[in-house]
C-alpha cells in the first residue's frame, strides 16, 4: 500500500532521494524480483503443485511488470528494521526453499485448486486497484482507495496467505504448514509497520478510519 505524497515534511537522507531516481528505482525493482522469479522456476521444477503453482506464478509475473513501471517513491522509510522486515517477508519462501518438502494432499485436488484460484483472483484484482504504486520497502506513492482497496487495507497479503494455503493443502507436511505459517505472519506485521509509517499522511490517517478491516473483509 502507498500513499499520498502529501505527509510530514521532514529532511530526505541523501541515499534515499539517491534511491527515489525513477531509472535507479526501477533498476532496483527488476534485481529485487530476480528471487522471486528464480523460486517459480524451482516450484515448476521440483514441485510441480498444478493451481497453486500457476497462481503463484502468475501472480509473481503480474509483480514483476507492474515492479518495472512503478511509480518512483516520495518519501522512503530510513528505518533499517523496517527494510530488514521487508527482507524477510518478500524473500522468505527464498529463504526456506530448502527446507520446503514434497508433502501430500489433505484435501481434494477440487479443493486446494479452488482456494488457488481464490488467490489468484484476489492478486489481480488488487494489483490492478493498485496500479504503479508497488513496492517491497515501505514508501509513500499514492494513495488508492478504489478497487479492492475500498474494503481491505492489505488484499495482497490476503492474496498472498491464501496462496500459503493452497499449497499447504497441496503439499502438506509439519514443517511445511510451520514455514509457511511464518510467511504469513511476516506479511502481517509489515502490514501494521507499514500502517505506522504512512499514517504521518493525514489522507492516509483518514483512509485508516475509512477501511477498518486490513486482511479479511468487515473481519478484520
């Protein structure tokens, strides 16, 4: 989620208005997805998972275009724990590749393939309420409150653990269901990191007390 560039008007460090280049910026979005294309073709080659790998990798190809036109931030986070977070949450199925095990299905094929297919639909619909303003660290862009972002303050996390699952179901094991858990958890606090980054917008302060629920409609 980004927001408005109208915010508090503090002094940008020099690296930080160095990063906010468009060219540099954009240079940085195509190595940050080289990961995470990388782990979609380990998935294919090793895993083979049917609807939770197609979702995954379509979702991962959507991210990789709309990375490479994105909007160039107004203003980035300084703070080197947050930077560290998003570290985490985007790279951690990298991370872990190796701990990943084949597993077995707990449910039907009809199901684990429905709640890809779940997934999926929300990843689009949220990149395209999106738009070009994407990024891994938080930053402030441009505030989207159409789409699904009129319901939800995160849907792409939201796509993202549903696709967690999908393959959990799909490949079950102890360890993978741990692994993938905390993948999910990552993503929940970078929400609420994120949240307190840009709630210094006051458009985006209103945006907070417009949308209530951050991951699951009038849930939560």
């Amino acid at each position: 989620m980004s927001s408005s560039p109208r915010a508090v008007n503090r002094p940008t460090p020099l690296f930080l208005q160095v990063l906010a280049q468009p060219w540099l910026d954009r240079t940085i979005a195509f190595i940050a997805m080289m990961p995470l294309l990388y782990l979609t073709y380990y998935r294919y080659q090793h895993m083979k998972l049917g609807a939770p790998l197609a979702s995954f990798a379509i979702g991962t190809l959507i991210t990789f275009f709309t990375m490479l036109i994105r909007r160039p931030p107004k203003r980035i986070t300084p703070n080197p724990w947050y930077w560290l977070l998003a570290f985490f949450a985007t790279y951690w199925p990298v991370l872990t590749l190796w701990l990943i095990q084949q597993g077995q299905p707990v449910v039907s094929s009809l199901v684990s393939d429905a709640v890809a297919v779940g997934s999926l639909a929300v990843i689009i619909w949220a990149r395209l309420s999106l738009g070009r303003n994407i990024g891994f660290v938080p930053a402030q862009r441009e505030i989207v409150t159409s789409g699904v972002y009129r319901y939800l303050r995160h849907p792409i996390y939201t796509g993202l653990a549903l696709g967690s699952l999908g393959v959990a179901l799909r490949a079950y094991t102890p360890r993978n269901v741990l692994i993938l858990g905390l993948g999910i958890l990552w993503y929940l606090i970078k929400s609420i990191v994120e949240e307190n980054f840009l709630r210094a917008d006051p458009q985006y302060a209103a945006y907070l007390q417009q949308v209530r629920s951050r991951w699951i409609p009038f849930v939560v």
